[in-house]
C-alpha cells in the first residue's frame, strides 16, 4: 500500500457511483438480459457483462455474439433502443445504495469534508442513477458531479479528478477517491490523490492490490475508520 506517501490533510472526499455508491450491477444484468432477448440476442453471462462495464462506459464487443459478422452496427442500434427503453424504469425500480453509503455520506459532511463524485456517466442518464441516493436523502450532499460530458478523457485518465477538484476548490493531492475498478485507481493516483479501491463492484482484491490502491475496503459503508484517521 502506498498510504504512508501521502502526509497532507484530506479536504475532499470523491466517490465513483456504480459499483461504489449503488448497487448497480445486478440492475445492468436485467436490463440486457431482458433487452437483448427481445431484439433476438442470446442472455449475456454475468461475467461477460462485467467485463463489458469494467473499464467505463459499455463493450459491446464483450457481449455480441462472435458470429455477428456484417451486421454488427445494426444490431448494435437495434439492440441499445430496446435497452434504452427499459433504462430508467428499471434503474429507479430496482438500484439501491450500498448498505450504509448513505450515512457514510452524510458523515463525510458532518466531519467537514467537500464532496464530489466523478462518474463513467453519461449526464443524460445521471438523474436516473442518483435515483437511490436522492431517496436516501443523500444527493445533496454531492457538492460537485463531474460526468463523461465535462472531459475529453475519461478514467483512467486524471482529467474528470482534476477537474473535480478545481471544482471543489482543493488540490487534487488532498483529495480521495474512492472506486470499485482498477480505471478508478489508476486514475486517482495519475492525478495524485489518495486512493480507495472498494470490493463491492468489479474487480478483486488481486486486482485492486495489483493497482497499489492506498486502502481496499469491503465496501464504501466501512470508510468510518479512514475519514477519523485523515482528520487528524
């Protein structure tokens, strides 16, 4: 681990969203899986799906048939309406937060932390995404949402902390990010911030311990412990 390179006060605390926050990734499986049968697709195994959203945004070469052959692009078209219809219905039905993310939230904000949330979101969906944390009473308490819209490069590149940060009004090196993926981690420490890998979404612990995440948490609800830890 790399904790111990960082020696300046935390003043901001950044989180991801899928997989960190909410509880997302059963909910992409539905709505594939109910999307793509629909349109004439085989289901898409769990596994396929993840490695399809592990690096942001979707793969869509991770889930289509290897035979698709000529008619790729069509039914790529065909097949992202059908998911598209289903989308936002099925996000605010069935995404959740974590299990106690909403008060590591609202304690984020009591101890005086800014916060941000920097996102492999199109801004277009973000609304439906925050749908859990805005029932929580939560989505308040981001001070500032950088999206895929705000930056030409995305994780791993560092631009969306950075721009995070100069949003938050502090250095990108007193701030943490925390994140399910390896992008996550590669792009905290790219943009010389303390990184937090959590195991509740994508990847392992191998992995995220492969990335030299400065802590790996369970989930982003035992972040208690940390947030004391850089007060002082």
């Amino acid at each position: 681990m790399q904790g111990e390179r960082f020696k300046g006060r935390v003043e901001a605390v950044s989180f991801d969203l899928d997989g960190t926050l909410i509880d997302s990734i059963g909910t992409y499986i539905t709505i594939v899986n109910q999307a793509f049968p629909a349109v004439g697709l085989p289901p898409v195994p769990r596994e396929a799906l993840l490695e399809a959203i592990r690096y942001g945004g979707f793969d869509w070469e991770k889930v289509l048939p290897l035979d698709i052959g000529a008619q790729k692009e069509s039914t790529i078209e065909t097949a992202r309406k059908a998911i598209l219809a289903i989308y936002r219905e099925t996000f605010r039905r069935e995404t959740r937060m974590f299990p106690g993310a909403a008060e590591i939230l609202h304690e984020v904000a009591r101890m005086g932390y800014r916060i941000g949330l920097v996102t492999a979101t199109q801004r277009i969906f973000l609304s439906d995404k925050l749908h859990a944390l805005r029932m929580a009473g939560a989505e308040r308490l981001l001070e500032v949402m950088i999206t895929t819209d705000d930056v030409e490069r995305q994780k791993p590149a560092p631009d969306p902390l950075i721009l995070c940060a100069e949003r938050l009004q502090v250095e990108a090196g007193r701030m943490v990010y925390i994140g399910d993926s390896r992008v996550d981690i590669q792009a905290g420490k790219a943009a010389g911030s303390l990184t937090v890998g959590v195991l509740s979404g994508v990847e392992d612990r191998d992995t995220l311990v492969a990335e030299e995440a400065d802590h790996i948490l369970e989930t982003v609800g035992d972040l208690l412990p940390l947030l004391e830890q850089w007060r002082r």
